[in-house]
C-alpha cells in the first residue's frame, strides 16, 4: 500500500475531503503555466509572421481616415484617389491571409522580408497618394489632407513598431506620393532631407533595437539553461522538487516522484507530504524528526527516510525551508530531495563486508574478535564459559602453490560450506585470514563433546574436493583453549588456542590438541631457544661435526657427511630435531645454510683430494634463488673442485615441483657439485623424480637397516630393489645407520657402494677428522655381531616344562624375542621349553646358549614386555578375529 506510516497534524483536515482532489486555483494556475510554458515553447521553434498580426487592423484606419477628413472638408475624393484609398485599404488588409499563407509555406527569410516590404508600401503609398491627389486637386483643405497623413503615419509606427524597416517603409510610402504630386524642388527636397533623418533615426532604432533584442535574448537563454537544468535534474531522477500549503498538502511534486511512486502526478498533488513516505517501526527517527520540522516550522536538511514504493526498497534525503509572503504569513514549505538508495546500499555493503569475509561469507576476524569479547565480558558469570577452535588447513600451500590462487580460493569456499554443516547450530564459524579459520562454541561444553566436534570437523574436511574437475586432500588441525579454564580475557583464550593448534601441528598434523599448561613453557622454551640460536649464529656457537662414509668395497674413506651440532652454553649438546625446526620457522635456516656450505668448503681444502663431503640443504634453502650463486662462492674462495661438494637433498623439495625446482637443478649441475637424494624411501616416494631429477647418489634411510637382518623382516628386499634401481640408473647408493656386522654384511650383498654408521665411526669434530685423515683413508668394522631388540632388566620367577619335566628358574633380563634365564645348568643349545612367565602368559623357547646355570633362550613368537598385562594366549585368536 503506498500510503503508509501514522497520520501526522497536517492529514486531519485532508479526511474531511475527497480522496484524490486538489485545490482548483491551485490547479487552474499549474495548467496556466503549463499553457505560457507551450506557448513559449512554440513561439521559440516557429517562425515569426511576414508582418504583424496587428497590420489587418490599418485597412480601417486608412477607410477612417479617408471617411472622416471627407465629413470634415465636406466634399468627396475624386475617382483616382478613391481608388489609390481602395489599395491601401485592400493591401492592408492582405495582412491576414498572407500570414497564414506564409506560416505553411517553406518561404526563405529574404522572400518573407521582401513581401513584407511590398504589402507596407502599397498600402501606405494607396494613402499618401489618395490624401495628396485630394488636396491638390482642391476639394481637400491642405490642413485636413496632412492631419489625416500624420494620424496615419502614427497608426503605421504603432502597428509595426517591433520592424524598424517596415515603419521607414511606411513613411515613405506616405510622403513619397505627396511629394510627387507637389513635383516642386521644395518638395523633393524636404522629402529628402526627412527620409535621410528617417533612414539614419532608423539605423540607430535598429541597433538599439538589436541591442536590447541580443540582451533579451541572452536573458532569455539564462532563464532558459536554468529552467532546462532544473528539467533534466528532475527527469534524470536524481534530484526532485516539492512545495506544499500552509496545511502540509502538496501544490508541487516532480514527475520523477510520481513515477517512482507509480501514481499520477494529480493523484498526489493535495496530499499530505508525509504521505510520500515509509514511516514503519524501523524509520520511527525519521518521521519524528519529519514531523517535527513541518509542525514547527523550521528548515531541515539531508533527512533521510524511506520512500513509500510498492515493492522496492528506496531511500530518499529531503530539504525543506518554509515560505512566506510579504506580510510574513506562513504559506508552507518549498524543498527538495534527492535518492539515497545507493548510498544506503554502499553503506550496508561497506558495513557487511567490514564484518564478514568477502571470500566465505563466513564472519571476519572483527566480528569473530567482537564475539568473544561480548561473552567473557558478559555481566552473567555462567555466561562467560565458551570453547574456541582454531582450525589450520594443512598441505593448503601446495594446493595454492601447483593449481594457483583461484583454485585455492574455490577450495577455501568449499571448505567454509563444509565447516559451517559441521559445527551447525553449536557455535558460529568464521574465517581469521588465510587458511586459519576461528569457531567459537558458546556455553558450558565437555571436553569429550568438543574433541567429538572436532573430529567430526577434521573429519568432513579431509574428504576428497573437486576442484576444476582436479581431486584435492587437504587436513585440517585444531587448538582448542575453553573459558574460563583456559584464560578470561579473548586475548589469553586466542593465545592458548594458538598454543594447542601448535602442538596439534608438531604431533603430526590432523588432529586436535587441547591447551595445557606445559604448552606455555614449551612456548616459552622455544622463544628462548630461538634467542640463542641467534646469538649462536652471531657469534660462532654452532659447528659442524662429520661423520665418516666408506667405500664398501675397499674399506676406505671415501668422504664425510656435515653434520650440524650445537653446544649450548647451559644445556649442552643440542640434537639438530631440536633447532632446526626452529631455525626453518623463523627464516634462519637460511644464514646456517650458507655458513654450512662455506665451512664445509673450507675443510675441503684441507682434506686429501680424493675426499668428499656432503652437506644438507633444507627445502627453504633449495628454493632460494642465491642457492646457486652462494655455493659458486665458496667453492672459489676454498679453490676446491666442485666435484667434492655434495648436496644432500630431500624428497620434501618435490612437493612444489614445478619449472623452479628443474631449474634449480640445472643449475647446480652447472657449478659441477654432485647431488644426492637424501632418506629415500621415508617421504613422498615417486620415482618421477628420478627420471627427471640429475641424482648422483641415493641414501637409504636408517629405518630400512636397522632389523634388516632380523627373520621375516622386508627390509632386505626394499634395500635390494633400492640399490638395483640405483644401479640401473647409473647411481652410487649409501646404506646409513649400519652398526652391526651382519648388518654389513647385507648391504654389501645387496649391492649398496657405501657405507655410513657406527659400525666404522660416529661423528667427529673437524680436529678428530684430521687426526683421523692423518693416519690413512683405511677403516675397519667394529661393533656387535648381531643386532638385539631392546632389553628390559627384570627379576621374575618362572617355571619351565621340558619332556613332561618342570623346572623353576629366575628371568633376568627379557625382550620381545628372548630372554636370559638362570637356574638351569648344562643346557644343550637347541633345546626345546615350555615356559610360563606368568598366570596368564606361556610362550614356546628354545635355548641358543647356556653359561654355568645362565641360558639365553628364543622365544617362538614376540611377547609384549608388559608381562604382567598380556593377555592368555586363548583370547589371543578372538583379538585376531576382531
């Protein structure tokens, strides 16, 4: 409905009147000037007449005038001046007609001009001739005859007094005749002497004339240009115009108005001008300030309100000032308006997007932040309990890095619609910037319900993603810290959730961590490590230490693998797992990099020719551009030959494989250094890489030899088909980790070039190397036989059953695989017991060696060094089942 909104002071009298009818004077002068407005209009487009319209009217100026001076003289004109009077009077009156006739016909401007002339002389010349042929023919007194000529000339000068030409042409077609009729030089001459004064007062009258027509007309088109500006403001819609009564009724809208409204511009005019507006529930401001200012009578500015359109939210800013007339009586108010809707919309634009992410939809970090302010600092106490998620998307980076940003921007959309189904009605999601995403869970929840909604979140975001017809796997890790367990203020409860996603993170990614306090200390810790790493790097405190890698055929030294080691001031020796994460978060990874590769260099200069050394680079290291140039450096201020420098690199530096890392490659193969392909085996394990990827060298991890010479262990097969690969492609291959003999012994049949572990020598510092170098490149194997699983000391008494026989005996000491046993002497190895560790544990043995009363026994199957929680083997088929 249009008219909507409380009726004000100024509607009461309009419901004691018609519904829709306006004022008739008021009407009646809108359509007068409507009607001058047309005429002006049309004056303006259509040519002006070839005479005056007035000119008809001397055809019976000149019958009166021939009429009367004959009632006066008493006498009547001769036949030739009724007949000169006859054209005057006839031309005179073709006034009319050849004006209509000329309004339809085409006629150029000098055509008009020159009939017009023509009509003006013959009429006049009718005149002057008629009166003059009177007077001098005698019947006429002189006095009568030039009264009625000066009369006439009077007429002519009125009726044409707007053509300055057309009123000379008419004096001389007056005195011209008379003139000739005298036919004396007196005549001649005065008539002379007068059209000279005549042509040159009409040459002046014209240019003032002209003058005062070129200002009018100056005037006119400023009048013009200001009322066409206000029309096209108006029609343009982006500005209107109103005036009302002393009542508050309108006597004035803009069309643009009316339209806007979708009523006529009559329908409105007599209305109340509050009516125009939407004054619900939500602009109750504006129409109390509205109405304020028509009841008081003072001006306003800028008002914004709702406008009353059906269907359609618009906003119009009003101006008003009120009118008075010379008496100062109130006569109402007269303003303006102007459409606010875009603004309001770009007000409610900046507003959402100031508090929501444009990307999602999903509340920014402003609002998230407003959120958990308002509630630990609600005045309720039970109402400041909250839980708060902070989620990280893990392995996100890659996606962005290989299918590029608007790939990751449709996945992170993806995401936030499965987050939102997720958490649901139980807390509000919103997105911090990024990958980081922030729910907040309100009230009082247990922390098994919490880590459930976790799970759930991690859950639906590991899923699989289509992403421009690509499947993508992401993960996701959670911290959650709750209030007011966890912290009472936001920032304590942000900090302590950062905290827990964290440890979520170092604990292996995909999954959910709450905050406990020793995750503070650890923070703490790590702050103040990262301190002295610094320092360290300034001031020399870390070294390399390098550990031997032989020949495996020759038993020599064939190089030394850089290790990095660091004596703290206060706790000793560091292991690297301990620092260098740190170094790679904080970008100093980088400077120890560099400082790596130059010492590593420098002892290469030191060492024999035949020596190599092998150095670490990290992946942020292997992707900095200044790789290549800084080992090309240190490779001439050490004056060594490049072929001595090996990079260790890992299969993490493929995860972003793409034309940087080939081209890397290519340009360290360039220095000459010889590259190797670092713990294959234990990463992302493509064999892509290797085809593309100029490897000289691969190492094979630790965790591959150690047990590999255990029975039913694969690790034998997987370092065989390791070193057949290499093999085939032209590669050296390093078994790393080899501390016992027969673990030598396996890598050696199985094809491995090298050997790295402490079955030759741990690492040493570069003064041991030297001294070690000082005695030759030889190396001999020393270490254990045989590798044994870890021991557990123990004092258990046991019973074993030998032939139907039992005996009692002591444990001392036990694995998964064995024990030793005292209490039996003599025992034959390869004799088979039965023996019952515990009530509910009896495991089948056979002895392998036997001193005094010890024996060493092999069970058949692992145990679980819990002796005392393992279960009796009769559930142990039902576990399998399970």
């Amino acid at each position: 409905m249009l008219w909507a909104g409380p009726a004000t002071h100024a509607d009461a009298p309009d419901r004691a009147q018609p519904p829709l009818r306006a004022v008739p004077d008021e009407r009646r002068q809108r359509r007068d000037r409507r009607e001058v407005k047309r005429n002006k209009v049309a004056a303006v487009a259509k040519a002006p007449p070839i005479v005056p319209p007035p000119f008809a009217w001397m055809s019976v100026a000149i019958a009166a005038a021939f009429a009367i001076s004959g009632v006066i003289a008493l006498s009547a004109p001769p036949a030739a001046c009724i007949v000169a009077a006859l054209l005057g009077i006839g031309t005179a009156a073709l006034g009319r007609p050849v004006n209509a006739w000329g309004d339809g016909a085409a006629l150029p401007v000098p055509a008009r001009q020159g009939l017009a002339v023509a009509l003006v002389l013959l009429s006049s010349a009718g005149v002057g001739f008629g009166l003059a042929e009177w007077m001098y023919s005698g019947s006429l007194d002189w006095r009568i005859g030039v009264a009625a000529l000066v009369t006439v000339n009077i007429l002519f000068a009125a009726l044409l007094s707007d053509r300055i030409v057309l009123v000379f042409m008419s004096k001389l077609g007056c005195w011209a005749p008379v003139a000739l009729v005298d036919g004396s030089f007196y005549a001649f001459s005065g008539l002379a002497i007068a059209a000279i004064t005549s042509g040159l007062v009409a040459s002046y009258q014209l240019r003032f004339e002209r003058a005062r027509a070129e200002e009018e007309a100056a005037l006119a088109r400023v009048r013009d240009r200001a009322q066409s500006i206000l029309q096209d403001y108006e029609e343009t819609g982006q500005g209107w115009f109103w005036e009302t009564d002393r009542r508050g009724r309108l006597t004035y809208l803009s069309p643009s108005v009316a339209r806007a409204l979708g009523r006529a511009e009559d329908e409105l005019v007599g209305r109340a001008f509050s009516r125009l507006f939407d004054l619900g529930d939500e602009n109750r401001e504006g129409e109390r300030t509205l109405t304020f200012h028509l009841s008081s009578r003072s001006s306003f500015e800028g008002l914004a309100v709702k406008a009353a359109v059906p269907d359609e939210e618009r906003w119009w800013s009003i101006n008003g000032r009120p009118v008075y007339d010379g008496f100062r009586n109130f006569c109402g108010f007269r303003g303006s308006g102007t459409d606010l809707t875009e603004k309001k919309l770009s007000e409610e634009n900046a507003k959402r997007l100031a508090r929501y992410d444009s990307l999602t939809g999903l509340a920014n970090r402003f609002q998230m932040s407003q959120t958990l302010e308002k509630i630990v600092c609600s005045p309720q106490e039970r109402e400041r309990e909250c839980a708060i998620f902070l989620l990280d998307l893990d392995r996100f980076k890659h996606v962005n890095d290989t299918l590029g940003h608007p790939a990751g921007d449709a996945l992170l959309k993806q995401v936030a619609q499965r987050l939102e189904r997720a958490v649901g009605k139980q807390g509000r999601v919103g997105r911090l910037g990024g990958d980081e995403f922030q729910v907040i869970v309100p009230g009082r929840v247990e922390h098994e319900q919490l880590g459930h909604l976790a799970q759930e979140i991690i859950h639906a975001l590991s899923q699989p993603y289509s992403i421009d017809g690509q499947r993508v796997v992401i993960g996701s890790s959670i911290g959650i810290a709750v209030s007011p367990d966890h912290g009472v203020t936001s920032e304590a409860l942000i900090r302590n959730a950062d905290l827990a996603l964290y440890a979520a993170k170092d604990a292996g990614r995909g999954r959910c961590h709450f905050y406990s306090s020793d995750l503070h200390s650890a923070a703490e810790e790590r702050n103040a490590l990262e301190q002295d790493l610094r320092d360290a790097i300034a001031h020399g405190g870390l070294e390399l230490f390098y550990q031997p890698v032989v020949d495996a055929s020759s038993e020599r030294i064939a190089g030394f693998e850089a290790l990095l080691r660091w004596n703290h001031p206060r706790r000793g020796w560091l292991s690297p797992d301990k620092f260098v994460p740190i170094a790679e978060d904080t970008g100093l990874i980088a400077a120890i990099g560099e400082w790596a590769i130059r010492t590593a260099c420098s002892a290469l200069a030191e060492w024999p020719e035949e020596v190599r050394c092998a150095v670490n680079v990290s992946p942020l290291q292997f992707a900095s551009p200044q790789l290549p140039a800084i080992i090309t450096n240190a490779i001439a201020q050490a004056g060594i030959d490049p072929s001595r420098l090996e990079l260790e690199i890992t299969e993490s530096v493929f995860l972003n494989d793409d034309e940087g890392t080939e081209a890397m490659f290519a340009a360290l193969k360039r220095i000459g250094v010889r590259l190797a392909l670092d713990d294959f085996g234990t990463g992302y394990s493509s064999l892509g890489y290797l085809k593309k990827a100029p490897f000289d060298k691969i190492k094979i991890d630790q965790s591959f030899v150690r047990g590999a010479t255990r029975p039913g262990s694969r690790n034998g097969a997987i370092i065989a088909s390791i070193t057949s690969l290499a093999q085939a492609l032209g590669m050296d291959v390093t078994a790393e980790g080899v501390e016992t003999l027969d673990e030598l012994d396996l890598v050696r049949q199985h094809g491995c070039t090298h050997v790295q572990g402490y079955i030759y020598d741990k690492a040493l510092s570069s003064q041991a190397v030297e001294e070690r170098l000082a005695n030759g490149l030889a190396m001999e194997a020393v270490g254990p036989r045989a590798a044994r699983a870890p021991r557990k000391t123990m004092l258990r008494k046991v019973v074993l059953e030998h032939a139907g026989q039992h005996y009692a005996g002591t444990v001392r000491n036990a694995s998964t695989e064995g024990a030793m046993v005292e209490g039996l002497w003599n025992v034959p190895v390869g004799t088979r017991f039965r023996i019952a560790l515990s009530d509910t544990l009896t495991v089948d043995a056979t002895s392998r060696w036997c001193i005094d009363n010890r024996m060493g026994v092999q069970f058949d199957r692992p145990i679980p060094l819990d002796i005392d929680g393992a279960r009796p083997p009769a559930e142990e088929p039902r576990k399998a089942r399970a």
